[in-house]
C-alpha cells in the first residue's frame, strides 16, 4: 500500500504538470510571496560554467560593430553628464550572469544555454552571412531564420519580465483550478487503475512540487507549489522552441532593403511583433498566429527579415520608401527594452529620450546582481521544502521570482 501511495503521489506531480501544459503552459495558487533576499544560502556548485549568458548573440550584433566594438546607446542611466552614445566590446554588451543557469540536484548547470548556442546560434551564423552578402537562401537557411528569430522574441529580459507579471497575474486562479481538477481526474483513474509513474520529458525543468498532507483524522489533501521566476520562463522558452515553432507559418518570409541615407538600427529586443493600423494607432502585442500582423527582425544595418501574417512576402531585395523606412526605424528604438544598436550614431533622443534616474538605474543593477543568487536558492528550496499539514484540502502556493523587481 505504501508503495503504491507513492506511485500514486508521483504519477499525481507528473499529471498537474500536463493538465497546466494543456490550460497554457502554467500552473498557479491563492496567493503570491515576493521572493526573500535573506534566504539562506544552498550549496550550489558552480564551477566552470558559461555564467556571462547573452540574451543578444554576438553573432548577431557584430553585423552593427567594427572592430569588435558597436555604438550602444543606453535608455536607462544615472546621470545626464554620460554621453548618449558609447562603444562596447561584443562580449561585454547584451548579457546578465546566470540567466540561463538552472539548479539541479544542487548543482548549477548551463545546459541551457548551451543548446541555445548549439541549436539555434551556431546553424545561423552562415546564413546571415549569405543574406547579407545577397546570396541565394535555401529552404533551410529559411527555416534556420525563422527559428534564430523565434528564440530571439522570448529568451530576452525583456520577455522574461512580461512573462513573469502575465503569470503572476493569471497563475493563482489556474493553479486552484488545477489542483482541484487532476484530484478529481486521479480519483477517477485509480478506480480503474489506469495510474502511469512515467513522467514528462520535461519534467525536471517544471518547477512543481506536487505532495500529501495527511492528518490526524486520517484522511489528506494535495499541496502544489510553483516557482514564478527563472525555472518557469526556460520550461516555457524550450516548450515554444520545440512544439510551439513547429506550427509557425513559415512561408510569407523575405528580407527588405533600407534605402540609402537610412539604416536599421536594433536593440537588446529586436524580435518586434507588430499590431499596425496607422502611424498613430499600432502596438507592439501582436502574435506569431495573428493575420495580417507583421513580424520584423533587423540582420544588419540593411537587411531587414519581415513576415505580414497570410499575406504574400514582397519579392526579397525590395528596397522600402524613405517615410516607410524612417517608420520602421522608430518601432526598432520605441521597442528596445535598455540598449538600442546601431552601426552610426543617430538622433534617438528625437524618437525616446532617455530616461536619467539613479534610484532606478541602481535599482536595476542591484536586482541582476541578486538574480543568480535568489533564483537558484529559490530552485533548490523547492526541491527540499518539506510539506505542511496545517491547512486542510487541496491547497495551491505561488512564489513570484525576483525578477519581478527588474522592471523600470
């Protein structure tokens, strides 16, 4: 008997985390804790990692940099005396320690971030190259883009933010609902014995813990609790780069000219999904599923990488009007999160200003240098919590990560 509750409680785990795979990808609770500083620290190896993650490839960004340095123009600083302007190493730009690190088993590891690298840095290298150089693109090297742009709209901070306030906001509800509902379903199931103890391919990077609580009368309740930080963001990022990306359109795709005398910066978010109705009336909320919405990608200072949803592609190498143009410029700068990229220097002062805050910009820093820390504490303090029996039925726990601190 005892062995079989404990099937049963792991077979449990396995299902709460596919019922939330099926309701969208999340789980959540009745209530949210803001994640403590002051935890005490776990014994988390860390040794000879990639901890330098960048969000932005320099692959990428070297199509806007000489020398090994690009012109970078900063949207958050402490003082106004800092020029607008200023050049960075490839290396030293577009990064945050630990972003992509997980804790397993008390150990940190950057598995992670090397199968960004492997699987959608290194393959992209050459085809940019060739499309920049006007070269023909095979139907690989398509694909390859379409998928070099998919993981650069969600593996950057800028995501990660708007990530994690959507599933604070939509977690509690879903988890309370989950919970109640895979009792039910495993009730069902165990009277006819159909019970499984194998578990999802993912199930190590979901951060869920599923347990029992029993009481003195004899009888129990379940008790999920869920990460809302670092853990969650990389399940749903690898979930969207291998099922997700499969069902993406990928024909409508071709890469459009600036004209001369205009040249398309980027940013530290330049994946840009477009809502357009006019020049005073657009967003930047658009879907990779929407019809009619556009999907725009600079890959260097001229060539720009665009899909408009169900619509056929202009024919490659068209090179867009001047007021089109000077546009689509302003997208690629009002959508940048905290750098704006640019192979010269230009006016983005006339389009956004920069915002001069101390109190903000030291804000900031002191949260990205928390990051590593808290999350892989709050890793592994999932991963050793004993459960509680003082509440009764089924129960639902939420913690929000951090990184909700790392907003403007």
């Amino acid at each position: 008997m005892v062995a079989t509750l404990a099937q049963a409680v792991r077979r449990l785990a396995y299902d709460l985390e596919g019922y939330a795979r099926f309701k969208m990808g999340i789980c959540s609770s009745k209530f949210i804790e803001q994640s403590s500083p002051c935890r005490p620290p776990h014994n988390i190896t860390m040794q000879g990692l990639r901890k330098d993650n960048h969000y932005v490839p320099k692959l990428y960004l070297k199509q806007w940099a000489s020398d090994n340095e690009i012109p970078t123009y900063r949207l958050l600083v402490p003082h106004e005396k800092l020029q607008p302007w200023k050049s960075h190493s490839l290396s030293g730009i577009a990064f945050h320690e630990h972003l992509y690190t997980r804790v397993l088993g008390g150990e940190a590891t950057d598995e992670f971030e090397r199968w960004l690298h492997e699987e959608f840095e290194n393959p992209i290298d050459a085809v940019i190259g060739r499309a920049v150089r006007e070269e023909r693109l095979s139907p690989g090297d398509w694909n390859l883009l379409i998928r070099f742009a998919v993981a650069q709209d969600v593996r950057t901070p800028a995501y990660l933010l708007e990530f994690l306030t959507r599933q604070s906001e939509s977690l509690p509800a879903l988890l309370d609902e989950t919970v109640e509902d895979c009792v039910k379903n495993f009730q069902s199931r165990l009277k006819d014995h159909n019970v499984s103890s194998d578990p999802p391919e993912d199930a190590d990077l979901f951060p869920l813990k599923v347990t029992v609580q029993r009481y003195p009368e004899g009888d129990g309740g379940l008790k999920a609790e869920i990460v809302v930080g670092r853990s969650l963001w990389l399940w749903n990022i690898r979930r969207i780069l291998t099922s997700t990306i499969k069902k993406l359109p990928k024909k409508g795709w071709t890469i459009l000219h600036a004209p001369d005398g205009l040249e398309w910066p980027t940013s530290d978010n330049p994946l840009i999904r477009l809502n357009f109705k006019s020049e005073a009336q657009y967003d930047f909320k658009g879907g990779w599923g929407v019809l009619n919405g556009d999907i725009l990608l600079p890959l260097s200072p001229k060539h720009l990488l665009c899909t408009c949803i169900g619509n056929r592609a202009r024919l490659r190498g068209t090179t867009l009007d001047i007021p089109t143009a000077q546009m689509i410029q302003r997208f690629i700068v009002e959508h940048a999160h905290r750098y704006v990229f640019s192979r010269k220097p230009f006016d983005v002062h006339t389009i956004r200003p920069r915002v001069v805050s101390v109190e903000a910009y030291k804000r900031e820093k002191d949260a990205w240098d928390r990051w590593g820390r808290e999350q892989g504490d709050a890793e592994a303090e999932l991963r050793v919590r004993p459960a509680h029996s003082q509440s009764r039925g089924e129960t639902s726990r939420v913690e929000s990560g951090a990184a909700a601190q790392l907003g403007p």
